[in-house]
C-alpha cells in the first residue's frame, strides 16, 4: 500500500477481503460433497466466478498472480481472506481501530483466537469467546481490570451482545483486597433486570391507571397480581394478552360472557378472545388461556368472599372460562414423557456409580471427582481448588426423588446461614457449620453479595 491510499480506504478495502467470499459453492452449489479445493479444474472454474468488483480488491492487495496460466490451486486462494482476518485482529488487538459490534466479519472470532486475543481475559470455552467478541472490538477494554462496572452504560445487551451471563462469570470473583478492586454491582448485568421503562409497569396497577382504566380494572390487576401463582412477571405477561384483547372492549372483567370468549353459535366469530390467540400460531397459547382462566377464578373467589377487599354484599362475580374446555391443543401430551423408563438395572446402576458409597454407605463421589477433573474442571472446582458437589448431589437427588431441576436447586441446607432449619426440634438453631464464614474472593459473605440467605427454610417475620 502507498499513500494515495487513505487509512479508512485501507481499513474498508481490508474488511472486504476479510469477508470475500471463497467458498466452493460459488461453483458446485450447496450439496456438493467432493474434496475438489486440490483440483486445478474447480480452480479455474472458480476463479471465472469473480466479478471485477473482486479481481479489483484483489490487486489493491498486490494479489494478481491469479490471472496468469497456471494459478495456485484454490486452497492457498483460501488463506488470502483469512490472512485478512489475522492483520484486522492484530490491529483490534493493539486497539489501534475499534469496530461496529453488529458487523463482525465472520472470519474474526478464529482469527483473534489465533493471535491469542481471548487468553488475555482467560476465556475457555467458544461460547464466551465469540459472546465477549463485540465487547473486545468495539470497545477500548485492554484486560479484565478495565472492565467499568457500569459496562452497561455504554454497550446494550441486547440484540447482539449476548455477553450478561460470561461477563458475571468472568467479574463476580476476579475483585479482590489483593488487586484493589470493588466488586461489581452485578444487577447492572443482569439481563433479567435490564428493561425498558414500558416494559417495567406493564400489567401492573400503575400501568391500569396511566393507561386510563377505571378503578374495577386496577383493582382487578392488583387482585390478580396478589393472588397469581405464577410469579410477578409471569403474572404480568399473562395479564398483558388478556388486556390487549379486553381492555378496548368491556370497561370490567366481570361483564365477559363466555360466548365472548368462544362463540358456539359463530364459530368464526373475529371478536371472541380465542380468535384473538389464534392470531398467532404460538405454541403457548394453550398456556396463556389457561393462565388467564386461572386469574379470572382467583379474582372472582378473592371478591366473593366475605371479609375479603373489595368484597361486596349481595354481588357474585362469575368466571366466564367455567365450564369452558381450553380449545387449544397441548404440547405436553398430558403432561406425561414420551421417553421410555429406564430399567430399574441401569437405574440402580447410575446412582451406585454416581455416588461411590464407602463401606459405610456414605458416598464419596469418587467417579464424580474425576469426570469433573476432565470435563468441568472450570465449572465444579473454585480458584483455590476446592471441589463443589452441588451438580453432582442434584442430579443423585433426581435420581432418587421423581421431582424437577429447578425444585432441587431450592432444597438448600442453609449452611452459609447464620440459622439453619433442625428437623428434630422443628425449630430454627444458631449454624456451626464451617460455610458459615465463607468468604468469596472479594470477601464478602453470601448474604453481603446477594441479599438473601440460602437456606429453603429461613426465618419469616
């Protein structure tokens, strides 16, 4: 290159060769199987598909060799963008250039793995590679101690970083007394948190209020939140479809009709809340008439009983979903496996091998150690080597018990609680345990990093 040539020139001519298209498609189409890159014939042919456009980028690059009689083969064409990719790198690397986090040339994330780039933050596995690849490159971040804890400030985790999750796994112990750092304020990346302003209110009795609705719609949501089994949020969604159905149409919930919902007599019927759902061919529409149904009952339970806010003397409310079938098909098949049994042999098996029990019975997790050490070394050992059980310890209890992950990972002992539940006395006791004074890297205790005790059972005031 000379300097007729200006740096952005350079830079864009450069990202082009980096995504120039070298793939034996461009002459064999898709299904071709054949390892034709050594052939001089595919060769020729291949090059016959570049358009000026290319055979012009090539010779900025001083890469003309091609037109001559006897080209190199098409393996070596190959490496020319890949090289490409290599000197984009080098120069993200230096941060000498910063790119657009949305258009990252699909040859970068193997090039930067190459010049070493993701041993710099001690990334392990692919997933966390290419997930912290728009952080790296579009960013000024040199080493994991200029990661700003208000990261979230200045790079969107939405569409296209998809880096909430590594990022809280790369920080949340790399802060120490040692190195001077505070520890991060993980809820700024959280992405569960991360909402825009109208999605924060949305179902509940403010966004009734804001949205216009009178009282007997806000007292309806207050109800239905109160009284949801479902979860806040869940709640919420669940809310959110049955007001964008009924909300224009009836100025209370207690003044739908179940011909309003399905209409037996017009089937066809636009303006029922079943040709609402079926609008979009969702999957959870099944789901979604169920949890509604189920707000619906709660509401008019909670208002027909006496004692009860809201509850009027001499005024039934009525569940317009009673005595409705859901008319959308479940996907769960009644809610039954279509996975065969495992024999009771191999069953037995699983947990004998799993638990490794001594001669007294009581199990060591010997076999567990060891795969840990080959495939989760990263996973189950913390940073001074100590080996967690937990994974291994959930999954004998689903082996043990017919209950669900999720409802596993809630049966905690509380064991870096200050109290902890003793079943003989069926009374809350002071810890002795030794997790009690567990400390993370930054020194802080459970409860300091996370608000909350651990224990399924906790004091309730």
């Amino acid at each position: 290159m000379d300097a007729s040539i200006t740096p952005a020139e350079f830079l864009r001519a450069l990202w082009h060769l980096a995504e120039f298209n070298t793939s034996s498609e461009r002459v064999v189409g898709k299904l071709h199987r054949q390892p034709v890159f050594r052939n001089k014939e595919f060769t020729s042919k291949f090059l016959a598909t570049l358009t000026d456009t290319e055979w012009q980028l090539l010779e900025k690059f001083g890469v003309d060799n091609y037109k001559k009689p006897n080209p190199p083969n098409q393996m070596i064409f190959a490496a020319i963008p890949r090289a490409a990719a290599i000197a984009f790198a080098v120069l993200l690397k230096e941060k000498h250039i910063l790119t657009n986090p949305y258009a990252l040339s699909t040859r970068l994330p193997t090039a930067c793995a190459s010049i070493g780039l993701y041993n710099i933050y001690n990334l392990k596995s692919s997933s966390m590679n290419s997930s912290f690849l728009s952080m790296i490159t579009s960013t000024t971040v040199k080493k994991i101690e200029d990661i700003p804890s208000n990261i979230t400030d200045f790079i969107t985790l939405r569409r296209g970083l998809n880096i909430s999750a590594h990022l809280k796994n790369l920080v949340i112990n790399y802060p120490t007394e040692e190195n001077g750092l505070q520890p991060f304020d993980l809820s700024r990346i959280d992405r569960r948190t991360i909402q825009k302003p109208n999605e924060q209110l949305v179902g509940t009795a403010e966004w009734f209020r804001a949205q216009g609705f009178n009282e007997v719609w806000i007292e309806f949501s207050q109800i239905c939140i109160n009284e949801g089994n479902a979860g806040y949020e869940q709640t919420r969604g669940i809310l959110k479809h049955f007001i964008n159905w009924a909300g224009a149409r009836f100025s209370s919930p207690w003044y739908i009709k179940s011909v309003d919902l399905r209409d037996p007599y017009k089937p066809t019927n636009p303006d029922t809340f079943f040709a609402f759902l079926s609008q979009s061919d969702r999957s959870t529409n099944c789901n979604i008439w169920t949890r509604v149904a189920s707000l619906l009952k709660r509401a008019a339970n909670h208002l027909n009983t006496p004692g009860y806010p809201g509850y009027t003397k001499g005024v039934t409310r009525v569940n317009p979903f009673q005595n409705i079938e859901n008319p959308f098909k479940s996907y769960r098949n009644g809610n039954k496996t279509h996975r065969a049994r495992i024999s009771t042999t191999l069953h037995d098996m699983l947990i004998e091998v799993l638990l490794s029990p001594d001669k007294n019975g009581k199990p060591t997790f010997k076999w567990a150690k060891e795969a840990s050490k080959k495939h989760f070394n990263t996973v189950d050992f913390l940073p001074d080597g100590t080996w967690c059980p937990s994974r291994w310890t959930a999954l004998a209890v689903l082996l043990l018990l017919p209950i669900r992950k999720k409802q596993v990972r809630w049966l905690d002992q509380g064991l870096m609680d200050e109290f902890i539940f003793d079943p003989d006395t069926f009374t809350m006791v002071e810890n002795t345990h030794y997790l009690r004074n567990f400390r993370y890297e930054d020194r802080q205790s459970h409860i300091q990093r996370y608000g909350r005790p651990t224990g399924t059972i906790k004091w309730t005031l």
